[in-house]
C-alpha cells in the first residue's frame, strides 16, 4: 500500500477497535463484524463500477457514505456498518487498496474474537498447521489457486478437509484466504498464522526436523530463541526426513541452518 491507503487504514482501524471495545458482546462482535466486512468484500470483488465508486476520493465524502448505506445499510450489523463508513470515508490510493484494507480489517476483527475468547494460540496453530497441509498438496493448492474456480466451490473444497476439525474463526479465515483472486492461499495462511502470533506478542519460528520435537525440546529451543531474539517465539515444528538430523530453524527471513543435510551441503560446495 502506498502512504494515503496506510493511513487509511489507520484511520479505519481505530473505528474498528473502538466499536469492538465498546460492545459487550466481545468475541462474538468481532467475530460477526469479521464475517460481515468479507461479505462487503466479496460484494465490491464482483462489483467494479461499486467498488470505483465507494473509493472515488474526488466525490463528496456524504455522496460515499449514502451509497454504502444504500447498499450494505440493511445488510450488515450496525458496528460493521460504522467500519466500512470509516473506511470509505478515507483517501485510498486505488479501489484495490480498499478492499485489501476491508480484508485486513475482516482479518483483525475475527483475531481479535478469537483472543476475546482465549481461542488465539489454538486458531494460530491451526492456521499454520493448515497452511502446511496446503502446500503439502500440490493438487489440492492448485484446485484452491485455479482462477477459473469459482470462489465457492474453492470454499467447498476446503470445507470437505476442515469440517468440524477447527474453530469457527480459524475456518472463517482459511474460507476467506481460498476465495482470493489472487496469491497462493498457503502463502496467505502462514501469513494469518504470523498475524495471530504477533497478536499475541510472539514471533513465528518455523523448525524443520527429522523427526518431531518432545514437548520438553520444544520449550526449550523456544526459550533459546526467546533469548536471542529478544521476544518470545511460538515455535512450529515440521517433519522432514531429508535433513538427517539436527534441524533448520526459519524466523521471518532468516534461516539457521544446523541440519545434516545442510552441512553435508555446505562441504560439497567447498570441494574442488
């Protein structure tokens, strides 16, 4: 996003936060709000002449708001109402920066009712557990990533794998991470995994193993990252046989490499 939609954004956070905090419905509001904002995404997603108008920063900021309670007034719950109202009142930079801003705020608000009810590490391992499986399957991320695929039957697909095997809110976010028309969806549920972490205060390191961690292993190498990173670390382990032994740890960007595999790497590129 260029400057103007990230203040935008801001802007519409704030509202956000402030109509969740000021319900005492709690993590059912976020969760309601969250699902409705997608809804309005979905709705600006097939409507282009809509979605160019809401983010018309050279009409009238009233002339916006009417059209957006002419539209989504009688459908949506009053405090995701007053959200979208924020966000269209804003100077976007495009149409597009909107509606990814709707997304993001759909995102927070189903996160945050998540940790409202002391569901946020369960729906972050989820979130991560299922990207895994995604990119595991070549088919099936190619089924979820196919363009041609209505967002639907993109839902149905996944709803056949997460039925009654997740939270409502990690299931409302991976519904809406697949029905994208753009990126790759396991890509789009690390990041939400990453989102969660950070809403609790945790980095992600993801540790790729030959065999899984003991619980006892695990807390200790988080405690280790902890102290080298300065910030606690929610680690995420994932089994691969082809490292030997040792493992490879990634945080963000980088990686630390201390597997068999990698040394051995690391000493033929060093022969002759």
């Amino acid at each position: 996003m260029h400057a103007a939609s990230r203040d935008a954004l801001e802007q519409s956070r704030s509202v956000l936060q402030s109509s969740l905090s000021a319900n005492p419905a709690g993590g059912a509001t976020g969760a309601k709000v969250g699902a409705e904002l997608f809804q309005v995404v979905d709705v600006l997603e097939e409507n282009r002449s809509l979605r160019v108008a809401v983010a018309d920063s050279a009409a009238p900021v009233e002339a916006r708001e009417d059209l957006t309670r002419s539209v989504f007034g009688w459908k949506v719950d009053e405090s995701t109402l007053a959200v979208v109202l924020a966000a269209v009142a804003q100077s976007w930079s495009t149409p597009r920066d909107l509606r990814e801003g709707l997304v993001t705020l759909g995102r927070e608000a189903l996160l945050l009712s998540a940790r409202e009810q002391g569901q946020l590490g369960t729906v972050e391992d989820e979130l991560f557990r299922l990207g895994r499986v995604v990119a595991g399957d070549p088919q099936f991320e190619a089924a979820l990533s196919d363009r041609t695929t209505t967002a639907d039957a993109k839902r149905a697909l996944l709803g056949q794998v997460l039925y009654g095997k997740v939270t409502a809110v990690t299931e409302a976010l991976a519904s809406q991470a697949v029905a994208r028309p753009e990126g790759m969806p396991a890509d789009d549920l690390d990041a939400l995994s990453r989102q969660a972490a950070e809403l609790q205060g945790q980095s992600v390191a993801v540790v790729t193993a030959a065999a899984e961690l003991s619980a006892e292993q695990q807390s200790a190498l988080e405690s280790k990252l902890a102290t080298i990173y300065g910030r606690e670390m929610t680690v995420h382990v994932q089994v691969d046989p082809d490292v030997i032994g040792g493992m490879v740890i990634r945080v963000g960007d980088e990686i630390i490499d201390g597997s068999v595999a990698g040394r051995l790497d690391a000493v033929r590129r060093a022969l002759p």
